[in-house]
C-alpha cells in the first residue's frame, strides 16, 4: 500500500448535496481520491490485499501470468509484485479506466520490486487470459453486467493452469431480508466511522445503484462450479463485502 500514499488525497466527491445524481464512473474524479474512497468505504479491504499477494506466493507458477482484473490504481497489482518477485511470473493488470491505469502506471514506477508488469487499457471481457496461474478479481466482478459473469469467469477458468488460483473479492447481498438489512446497516456504520455523513453515503448509495450488482455468496459459488473449479471457499467476510478462493 505504500507505493499508493502519494496521491491519497480526501474523498469529498458526494459531500454537498446535488440536484440529479449521475451513475458512477471510474473517472478522473474518482481515480484522484480512489486509495481514500475504497478504503473508507469497503471493511477489510486492506487485509484483502494484502491476502492476495499471500494467496499467490502460495499458487503461482514457475513462468506463469499472474492477472489483476479491473487493478485501479494497483494495490493489489503491488501486493502481486511483491510477492511473486523472483518466480519468473509476468503480471498483467488490466483497467478500461484511463484515468485509474495511467495513475496505476506513476504507483508501479515508483515501486522498487522489479516482477515485470503489463499494464494494459481494455474491457477484461475482451483481454486473453492465457497460462495464468493467479487471477485476482478484486471488486471488479460486480461492475460487470450480471448476464456477462458466467461468460468471463469461464473464460478465466480455460486460461487457468491447474492448481491456479482465482481470488474473488466482492459486495454481496443476502436472502434473507433480516440480514440484508443488518450488513447494510453495519456498512453504513463503519462508513459513518470513517468520517462519512449520512448525505455522502446516500448520494453514493444512488449513484451506485446501477452499476454495482451484488450477488450472494451462494450465487458466485454456484457460478464458480458450474465454471469447473475445484475448490471453493469464503475465506473472508466483514459484513456485506466477501473474498472466495477457487482453485482450478
Ligand atoms: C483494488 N481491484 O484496488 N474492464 C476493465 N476494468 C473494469 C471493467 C471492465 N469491464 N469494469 C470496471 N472496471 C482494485 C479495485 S475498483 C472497485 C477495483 C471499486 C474497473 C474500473 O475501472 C475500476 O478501476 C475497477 O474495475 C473497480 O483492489 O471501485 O469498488
């Protein structure tokens, strides 16, 4: 995390109150506060990654890929980095966010790990996943539309060497409505405690609406089968936000 503390300015995006509130976008807006946003704004984020970079020194591969689906400005490209250094892997980090992948290009300059990374502006339902050891998908699943899930994660799967890993990291929704309503309530809270009015979270809440889909663990489980991995498991969860392992 420390190659991204240069540019950790506030996030004070949803602090006054407006008029038409437009779907979020992975702008230049979002990206010049996005270390602050995503880590005041998602319980467990820090260890999630810093669990990915654990995760794949355990499962890549001696000259394998190692993949980061939707890196934003690279924390869990850097946490790659510095754990599979010395493998003889290649990183791919992919963003179709201009605005995140030439901030993540300055954070992996500046990064004094030399495991050689591809940074790479697309769609990750277009890019070819190939001899691919580790794939993170941290957060990136859920800004995908719900229809296209099953297509790219059996695309991930066939570029899987076996024994590969996919780390899966998401918000999730529940079933059940007694619970739905505690882990919103309980999310709302910790943001509240990270310095966020109750407008900021509204505001933010609607401009999300649309673009970010949760789905329940049972549904990334099932979907996670049916895809051919092996193993599947919940490794972490605070509230309504999740990280699944899946082997291939
Ligand atoms: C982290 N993983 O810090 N193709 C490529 N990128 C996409 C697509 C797509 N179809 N859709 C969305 N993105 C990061 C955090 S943020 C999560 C990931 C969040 C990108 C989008 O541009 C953004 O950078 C990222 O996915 C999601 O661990 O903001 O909650």
């Amino acid at each position: 995390m420390l190659g991204l503390q240069p540019m950790n300015s506030k996030d004070a995006i949803y602090s006054k109150a407006m008029d038409s509130i437009a779907d979020f976008a992975f702008d230049d807006k979002v990206a010049s506060v996005f270390p602050d946003m995503i880590k005041r704004s998602v319980p467990g984020y820090s260890t999630i990654i810093a669990m990915t970079g654990v995760l794949a020194e355990r499962y890549s591969q001696d000259g394998s890929n190692c993949y980061d689906l939707g890196c934003s400005l690279g924390a869990s490209t850097l946490s790659l980095r510095h754990h599979v250094e010395g493998r003889n892997c290649q990183i791919i980090a992919v963003d179709s966010s201009e605005s995140m992948l030439s901030r993540c290009k300055q954070v992996i300059a500046k990064d004094t790990y030399t495991t050689p990374s591809k940074l790479v502006l697309a769609d990750i339902n277009e890019v070819n996943i190939s001899n691919a050891s580790v794939v993170v998908l941290n957060f990136t699943l859920q800004f995908i539309p719900t229809s296209q899930r099953q297509v790219l994660l059996q695309k991930i799967y066939n570029g899987m060497l076996d024994g590969g890993v996919l780390v899966l990291s998401e918000k999730i929704c529940f079933v059940d409505e007694h619970l739905q309503e505690l882990n919103t309530e309980l999310h709302h809270a910790f943001k509240k405690a990270n310095g966020y009015s109750d407008m900021e979270i509204s505001q933010k809440r609607s401009a999300l609406e649309k673009t970010l889909l949760p789905e329940t663990i049972s549904a990334h489980q099932q979907r996670l089968r049916s895809a051919g991995f092996s193993s599947i498991d919940v490794w972490f969860q605070c509230f309504n936000f999740a990280s699944l392992v899946a082997i291939k």
